[in-house]
C-alpha cells in the first residue's frame, strides 16, 4: 500500500484526467465511496487531548 499521500496525488491524477477526458465521463459513486474508505483507513487515528491542542495553538499564535 502507498502512502497517504501518494494515494491522495494519484486519485487527484485519476480525476483530473477524466474531467479532460470528456464531459461526460461519470464516475459511479460506489468507486468515490471506496476511494473515500481506503483513504480513511490509510489515515491513523491521532487523539489530542485539550491541553496538547492549547499548548500547541498558544505556542504558534505568532506564526499565523
């Protein structure tokens, strides 16, 4: 399995060449809802707890 990105990259290529391929080029839902699971399945689950995520925004107020 590739990573999340490279799978991301090429499902944007996949699309793209679709979309000029023609107009009516459809894509059944059931290849977008897949796509969508694999991608969800390839991403790991982070937990932050509240302190972590004010730590971490007080920390980069400045950067933004």
């Amino acid at each position: 399995m590739t990573n999340i990105y490279e799978l991301i990259d090429e499902s944007i290529q996949d699309l793209l060449s679709r979309s000029i391929a023609g107009k009516r080029n459809f894509i059944k839902i059931t290849e977008v809802v897949d796509l969508l699971l694999k991608i969800e399945k390839s991403i790991p689950e982070i937990v932050i707890d509240g302190d972590e995520f004010v730590k971490y925004f007080k920390g980069n107020s400045q950067k933004l």
